[in-house]
C-alpha cells in the first residue's frame, strides 16, 4: 500500500480499522474509522484519522490528513538520540535507544511508527492503555521531544 504522490513515501501503514453502529429505525447504519501512519524512512513521520461510510474512503482521508502532518524526527545513525518517554491520555511509551543490529523491539502500533520514521534499532515499552489512537500519539509525542546534541549546543549557547 505505498503512495506513488512524488514525494518520495515509503508509504502509508494502517494501523487500525474500527467499526462502528449507529442504530436507525431500519436497523443498524455502520461506518468505518481508519488509523494510518505515513513515512518517508527517513526522519518523518506523520499520523492520520480518517471515517468514512466505507473502509477506502476512511483510509484515503486517513492518509491525506497523515501527509499534512508529518513532523521531523531527529536521528542518531539508525537510534534515537536519547531515551524518552511519551504520553496521552492513558497511554505511556517508553523509547530507549539501541546498538545498530538490535532491530525494532515494538508492539504493533509504536513499531508502525518507527518504522515509518526511518528507525530500525529501538527498544520499546508500552504502559497503561494499549489503545491504538492513543500509543500512537503517545509515541510521536516522545518523538517530537527528542533533541540531538548539535540542538541543545546551539538551544543553550554554550560549547562541548
């Protein structure tokens, strides 16, 4: 499932599909609601929410919101730069750099973002919720607070 846009993607995960019922006076009217992850394998990385009436429709939406909101993620070689712990809600994730051959060391939905990214050698823990939507966010809120060492230098003015 990549995107062939022109932009380079490596494509579009999807991360979770869910089903939901609105009852009507005929019986039940059902949607969809799709979770995608969008990456260029290379430092960026994006997440989108899409429903729709049926599944293609909610992952196009889905994935057109996950371009728009793709975000840089600063990179030590294959790792991350330090470890980090990100929330929301009720979901923790716990994101440990790793020595170059470890590969990713994630559940479902945390290694669909990493790998997207462009990481392939982290450590990873999920605490609390193991909601989809919320790991998710959870992980790029770790993500968006990683700082390599050349950022802090040149963010507190002083020298190595």
């Amino acid at each position: 499932m990549s995107t062939s846009d022109g932009r380079g993607d490596s494509g579009e995960k999807v991360v979770a599909i869910r089903r939901c019922a609105c009852v009507v006076k005929g019986g039940r009217r059902f949607s969809f609601a799709a979770l995608v992850v969008t990456g260029d394998g290379n430092g960026k990385a994006g997440y989108g929410y899409g429903k729709a009436v049926e599944v293609p429709l909610a992952v196009e939406k889905a994935t057109k919101q996950a371009n728009r909101s793709q975000v840089s993620i600063p990179l030590v070689g294959t790792t991350i730069p330090h470890q980090v712990i990100g929330r929301f809600r009720a979901s923790q994730v716990l994101l440990l750099p790793a020595r170059p051959g470890t590969g990713i060391i994630a559940g479902d939905c945390v290694r669909s973002v990493v790998e997207s990214a462009g990481i392939t050698d982290i450590l990873t823990k999920a605490y609390g919720s193991t909601n989809p939507l919320n790991l998710v966010k959870a992980t790029f809120h770790a993500l968006q607070q990683l700082r390599t060492r050349e950022q802090i230098v040149r963010l507190r003015g002083v020298s190595l």
